[in-house]
C-alpha cells in the first residue's frame, strides 16, 4: 500500500492549512483552513478545489483557528458529506467561529458593493450562515488520548497541543499489508508557560512528523506579560487615551482578561471600564467555564469568573453599541476581534483611534505577512480600511510573549523529545527566509531529514508498506 499527502495550504505560508492524504483508496484532509493575509493568498480560498469535495471521505481538525477550519462550509456546500473529526471544545469555537467568518464575509460583500470599491460587479462571500451551519451536524466529538478510527486501515489520537483550547496534536496510525506506520501533525504548538492552557504533549517517536514553523526562527522567551502591560496600559492613561487590544477571540482574549483582573486586583493599574467587542469572544469565554478538563485553571465556574471578570467588565453584543464605543475618549479598554485586524469589529475601531495621538493600539500575538496587525507593526504611515487610507498618528505597542506559539526554543525542546528520528519532517504553516532557516537549523542540530513543501506538491510517504 502507498500513502501520498498533497499541501493545499499552509505550505510557504502561516495560513491554510490543509493535508491530502490518500491511500488505499481512502482520501483523509487534515485542517481544511482559510487563506488570510496577502491578496495572492486569499485569492486561493477561490481556486477550483484540487480534488472533489464528494471524494474525501473523512476531514480530522486540529483546532478551530480559522486559518484550520474556515474553509469547511464551502466544501460542504460543494458537496463534502463526511465526518468531521474534533475535540468537544473545538467543535463548539467552530460553530461560533465559523458562523462569525459566514457573517463578516457576508457583510464585507455587502459593503463592497454599497460602497462601490470592489473590482467585482457583484461581490459574494465565499459561502454563507446556511453553509457554516450545515457543517455542524458533521462533527464527530472525541476527547484527548482516545483512539479512534477513521477507516480500517487508520486510527488517530488527539493530544494536547497547549495552543487554543481544546487544540490536539494530531497522530495517526496507519497499517499496511506489512507493517504499521505513524504520522504526527503537531498542528500549531503551544507555549510551555501559559496563564490558562497545558504545555503540549511531547512524543519519542514517529515516521513522518509535519511540524509547524511559525516562530521557528524568533527566540520568544517567556516573559511575564504583567510588566509590559502595567507599563503600556499606564502610560495610555497619562496621555488620556484608550488602549485598544485586537486580539484573537479564542484563547488570547481570555488570557488578557486573566492579566487585566490580577493587575486590577493588584492596584498596578486603575480599575477601569474594559470593553470586549467581540461576540465570538464573549461566546468563548463561556466556554472555558463548560471545558473545564481543557485548560489548567482548576477553580470551580464561580471562582474562574471571579479571575477573568474585571469589576467593570463589558460584553458589547450589538453594533450598535459598538461603534458608541467611538465616543470614549479616555482611561478605558477595548479588546475587540480579529487578532490580525482581517476583518470585524476591530476596523471601526481602528478607522476612529488610528488617528488619535493619545490612544494605543497593542498587538499580543503573531502578524500573518500581508494583514493590517503586519502592516502597522512595520510602522505603515496609513493602514487601508474599507477603501480608505487612514493615518497612523497612535503609539503602537508589541508583546511577544503573549503570542499562542511555542518559540524556536521551545519548538526545538518539542522536537528533542524524540528519541528516533523520523524518517521525513516537513516545516509548514511558515513563510519566507525564516522558515527555510528553521529547517536547515533542524537538519544541523537534529541531523533530520527536512523538507520544505511547496504550495501544491505531492509527494510519497509511504512506499509497499
């Protein structure tokens, strides 16, 4: 029996993840994200689908980033009829993640079309709420450390990856007229130091390994974040300005609210308002209250609540009062979605403060090449919004150390666990010179086989076996 795995996504590039196994006449897609960032990346989520929806039999996700899930309603409303393979937490931030994507691309359809600054015609989103919600009744739930299978020839277990919650490393078993091989997909690994989440699994061994590369090249330490966000949300405060926070829904919204209520707590910084303006995060903060086996704060729903609910906590639900947010004009926050400042609530926000000398914007996790979190992060003078240029004129702050990705130096301590070699390592989900350093820096300290996939490419992982 062969096995062959083709690279849809995530190959040269932090987006898209997306591996086509087939063997045996069985075809297995591992992730199946969305292409975000550069224009020549997103344009992909429009290619025609290299193989037909209808021909993949099982689709295993790793988490619920939509970088990894977002292109599941458009191969359902093409036709895909399969399982969909998840922990019980990842199922949940699908169904709030994906209806989030069907909406905002709903709505910057529309706006495109009203406002006239679309090159098509007749803008459409990718696919609709209908398609987001026909993909739920496929998933398939399975907890950590539980073996199941998804055809007669493979199983697969879930194991924590330390990333989102409920995030797995993937790794699968597969068997061959003569022996057994196993594939581990690390999907996106988490820091070993975390305020909420459990290190990832560590393994001795496997065959073939697809290891991501996100901050395979930056040394990250592991700073306590407390110190710089005292310092930043202070120093907002004497210039009389709001600090605004995009920040991932899923996972880093939590953690600053975490951070916001020690340092509250601690009387390091004033107990103001703090706003979060995103219903997808509002959402998933329930949801670390319902999965309590998922995360590391062992505290009972009150108790957690008490450790992320600041005294003047606000879920803003509505448009509404979100964009009455814009009349703020001092010592508050705003976390609003998306963490790369994509799409969502966070626009408006950043249409309105961008200009204003006295507000902060802090960035608190990684920035894709080509989005506007990269853009302002290279000191853009303007950062293009619904057509519009708008003037940076606020002060821009980074913490790293808050970033969901393990560092060259923890991915390297992963990867150092094993006590064999595999036989073939790909590094996906990375981009440009800094991903070809992380490999040849694995080949040289490791002394692995590499290889760096290219976008499209097939190639043969298993041979007779």
């Amino acid at each position: 029996m062969d096995v062959r795995v083709k690279f849809l996504g995530a190959a040269r590039s932090v987006t898209g993840s997306r591996f086509l196994i087939t063997m045996d006449g069985f075809t297995m897609l591992f992730d199946c994200g969305l292409f975000q960032g550069l224009k020549e990346l997103r344009l992909r989520n429009w290619d025609e689908f290299p193989i037909e929806a209808a021909e993949i039999d099982v689709i295993v996700v790793s988490h619920a980033h939509i970088d990894h899930t977002g292109y599941l309603p458009k191969l359902v409303k093409d036709g895909f009829t399969g399982p969909i393979y998840c922990t019980p937490p990842t199922a949940d931030l699908m169904e709030i993640m994906l209806l989030d994507s069907a909406k905002l691309q709903q709505e910057e359809a529309a706006y495109a079309l009203k406002k006239g600054y679309s090159k098509h015609e007749n803008p459409v989103a990718l696919y609709d709420e209908d398609d987001a919600r026909a993909t739920f009744a496929m998933f398939k739930r399975v907890g950590y450390k539980t073996r199941f299978k998804v055809h007669d020839r493979a199983e697969v277990v879930y194991h924590d990856a330390g990333h989102l919650l409920g995030s797995a490393i993937t790794e699968v078993f597969i068997r061959g007229d003569r022996q057994t091989k196993k594939i581990i997909f690390s999907g996106d690994i988490g820091r070993y130091e975390q305020a909420m989440l459990n290190p990832p699994t560590t393994f001795q061994q496997a065959d073939v390994l697809f290891i991501e590369s996100t901050y395979g090249s930056k040394d990250n330490p592991f700073d306590d974040p407390e110190d710089d966000l005292t310092r930043i949300v202070n120093e907002t405060f004497d210039r009389n300005g709001v600090l605004v926070i995009p920040a991932f829904a899923v996972g880093r919204t939590q953690s600053l609210l975490f951070y916001l209520r020690k340092l509250m707590k601690e009387d390091k910084i004033p107990d103001v308002p703090v706003y979060i303006d995103s219903p997808m995060a509002i959402s998933a903060t329930y949801l670390f209250y319902k999965h309590p086996a998922y995360h590391k704060v062992k505290m009972s729903r009150d108790e957690l609540a008490q450790e992320m609910e600041t005294n003047m906590l606000v879920f803003v639900k509505s448009p509404e009062h979100s964009k009455s947010l814009n009349a703020l004009k001092s010592r508050a926050i705003i976390i609003s979605a998306s963490g790369m400042m994509t799409g969502g609530r966070i626009l408006h926000h950043m249409k309105q403060r961008l200009p204003n000398k006295q507000d902060t914007f802090l960035m608190a996790g990684y920035q894709a090449e080509g989005t506007r979190g990269r853009n302002l992060l290279e000191n853009s003078p303007t950062i293009r919004i619904f057509g519009e240029d708008v003037p940076v004129k606020c002060k821009v702050e980074f913490i790293s150390s808050m970033s969901g990705h393990a560092d060259r130096g923890e991915l390297f301590a992963w990867m150092g666990s094993f006590t064999e070699k595999p036989k073939t390592t790909f590094c996906v989900h990375g981009e440009g010179m800094d991903l070809d350093n992380y490999a040849r820096a694995i080949r040289d300290v490791l002394k692995w086989n590499v290889i760096v996939p290219e976008y499209l490419e097939s190639v043969n992982l298993f041979e007779g076996i």
